[in-house]
C-alpha cells in the first residue's frame, strides 16, 4: 500500500510539473523544444493522410448505402462483431413487384410479358450491385477501416508519449536554469541527461511510424485499383444488362406494333381470289400485315442481300405512318437516316427487314431508322 501511494504522489507530481510547463509555454513564460523540419513535414503528412481518410471512408459508405438507418445498423453489428443480416436491394425488391404485377395482369399479354422482362434485368442489376458493395467493402472499406482503428491508433499513442517526454525535458531544463547549490544543479543535469535519452528514443519511435505513412499510401492505392476495378466491372455489366433489355423491348415494340402499322394489305382482285392458293387462303383467320415493297423479278433484293441502296427503295401504294423522333439519333452509314428529336417523318417497313428497324422519309432523304426512337402516329 505505501508504495502506491509514493507511486500516486510521483505521478501526480510528474503531471503537475507537465501541466505547468504546457501553461507556461502557452503563455510565452518557458522555452518549447522545438522538432526539426523533417520531423514537423512527417507529422502534417500524417493528420493531412487520417482526415481525408476519414472523409473518403464517410463518403464511400453513404455511395454504398445511401439510408443512414441502414448505416448504422451495420455499424452496430460491426461493433458487436455479428454478422451484417442480408438486405434486399432496391432493384430486386423492384423486380419482385412487377414479376407478382405481371401475374396479375396476366404473364401472356404485353404488358405482364413486358413487366416480366423489365423485372429480370432489375433482379439481375440488383443483384450486380449486391456484388459491387460486397468488393467494395472488403476490398477497399476494410484497408480503410484497418488504418483509422489500427496504425493511427497506435501512431496517436506514440505521439501523446513522445509530447510528454518533451514537456518532462523542457521542464527539467527549466530547473538546470533555477538551480543554484552545486548539488541542485548536478541533479538537475542527471534529470536532464536521462529526459532527453528518453525523449530522443521516444522521437526515433514516433519517426517510424510516421514515416510508415508512406507504405500506408501504397497499400491504400493499391486498394483504390481494385475499387474502381469493382465499379468499372459493375457498370459495365449494368450497361450490358440494360442493353440486352432494350433489344428484347426493341423486339417485342416491332411484334406489337405489326399488327397496327397499317392494317391488312389491299383485298385480292376476283381473279386471284378465284384461284386455288387464294381460296386455302380464305379459310385461314385473317391476320394483319406490316405493308412492304413487293420483289421484282429481276431486281435484286437489296434488303435480303443486307445491304439497303436507298435509291431503289420505292415506298408502298398504301401502309406508310407519320412518326415522331423521341431522340437525336446520328446514322451509323449511308444506309441510315440521321434524326433530330420532335420531327416528324414517314416510316414504312420492307420485306426481310429486322423488327426492330423501319425505313424513314424526310423530304428527299430516305434511309434506315430504328423503331425504338420512333412514337408511331395514326
């Protein structure tokens, strides 16, 4: 018990002596030991390199998890080191509404077929961005964390300590100073000489670490790499994903659309309904037709042969549409037909031609244009 109490009275007296020396050198009263340059560079590097840490670590969170709640659910399971529960996406919970929307309107009209497909990409995009978090987190969050919670803690502790032992050798100086007796200032220089061997041997510590910053630097770059690695892969699949959509929407337009373009072709004149293949004909359920140029003997079929010579595209007697451009659309070649949004153009189809596709009017121009870019008008 006695010898904690002198160890209680000796370590409130160091603190008491620290205390002065800090109040005194604030108030200009007592000289400070100042660190050199290098040292001074090492330490600004150190807190510049923990802040924006800090910022970039907030920031990447809230682009991976934009609720706050859900934020700081995962915190908390983090701090009581549970496992994060599994959370639906947005764009699952998305496609899980429009499959039970499409199973009520009915899976085989076009709008449940189309509320089927939509609701696919949006389970498979929900479940890219499952994917992307996942990396990100491990992969770039984690290093982050580890740095903040790991070497910043422990270069902080060594800081704290290397300013003590500075207070300690610029409040024994003080007293080599104030000392008169012979053997007041032989204690004094003894107090001095072991103060600043543990203040350099405090100093050279700290200085390592510090200067482990730099591998902090590489490691954190390293994690960088594969972060945007992890986004480049997901908005490329996302991309991918949406692009598979618009070719099966750019399908399904040009089937439903078949049947409204125009309408049935002209009506058979009484010779050719009076012959055999007319008459089988006749029995069959009529069924609409997109109106196209008929083939000439002799001519070549420029559509089948894919390549399309707008000159020799000659438009229907009857079965053209006025159409209004949604978008800009510029021609990929001579065979297409630049479009500027809000105009208006004549659209008709050729036989063999891809659905997703129609040929476009304006004034003299003619060319290919895609139907997705097109509102069909009566």
């Amino acid at each position: 018990m006695e010898f904690n109490v002198k160890k209680l009275a000796s370590d409130a007296g160091v603190f008491f002596s620290r205390a002065m020396q800090f109040t005194e050198e604030k108030l200009g009263q007592a000289e400070k030991t100042e660190l050199d340059a290098h040292f001074e560079n090492l330490l600004a590097r150190a807190d510049c390199t923990k802040n924006w840490t800090e910022k970039i670590l907030r920031q990447t969170e809230v682009l991976l998890q934009p609720n706050p709640s859900a934020r700081v659910e995962e915190f908390l399971y983090e701090k009581l080191d549970r496992k994060v529960p599994s959370r639906v996406t947005n764009g699952e919970l998305l496609a899980q509404y429009m499959t039970e929307a499409a199973n009520d309107f009915g899976p085989g009209t076009p709008y449940g077929k189309t509320l089927i497909k939509v609701g696919e990409t949006q389970r498979r995009l929900g479940a890219a961005e499952r994917e992307f978090i996942r990396s990100a987190s491990i992969n770039f969050l984690t290093p982050l964390r580890n740095f903040l919670e790991g070497d910043w803690r422990t270069i902080s502790k060594e800081r704290r300590i290397l300013q003590n032992r500075r207070l300690d050798l610029d409040a024994c100086k003080a007293r080599l100073k104030k000392a008169k007796a012979a053997e007041a200032k032989a204690a004094a220089e003894h107090e001095l000489r072991l103060t600043q061997t543990e203040f350099d041997r405090q100093a050279e510590v700290t200085r390592l670490l510090l200067e482990g910053i730099s591998s902090t630097h590489v490691n954190h770059l390293r994690c960088l790499h594969e972060f945007v690695e992890s986004q480049t892969n997901y908005y490329a699949q996302c991309y991918q994903f949406m692009l598979d959509l618009q070719k099966q929407l750019g399908s399904s337009k040009g089937e439903i659309f078949s049947g409204t373009f125009v309408g049935n072709t002209e009506s058979a004149s009484p010779a050719a309904a009076a012959s055999p293949p007319a008459v089988a004909a006749t029995t069959l359920p009529a069924v609409p037709t997109i109106p196209v140029v008929p083939t000439i003997v002799g001519v070549p079929n420029t559509v089948a042969e894919g390549v399309l010579n707008p000159n020799e595209v000659k438009p229907p007697a009857s079965g053209t549409r006025r159409a209004r451009v949604l978008y800009d659309y510029e021609a990929a070649d001579s065979t297409e037909l630049a479009l500027l949004a809000d105009e208006m153009i004549t659209v008709y189809s050729l036989p063999g031609m891809d659905p997703d596709w129609l040929i476009g009017e304006r004034g003299n121009q003619k060319g290919k244009v895609p139907v997705t870019y097109l509102e069909l008008l009566s």
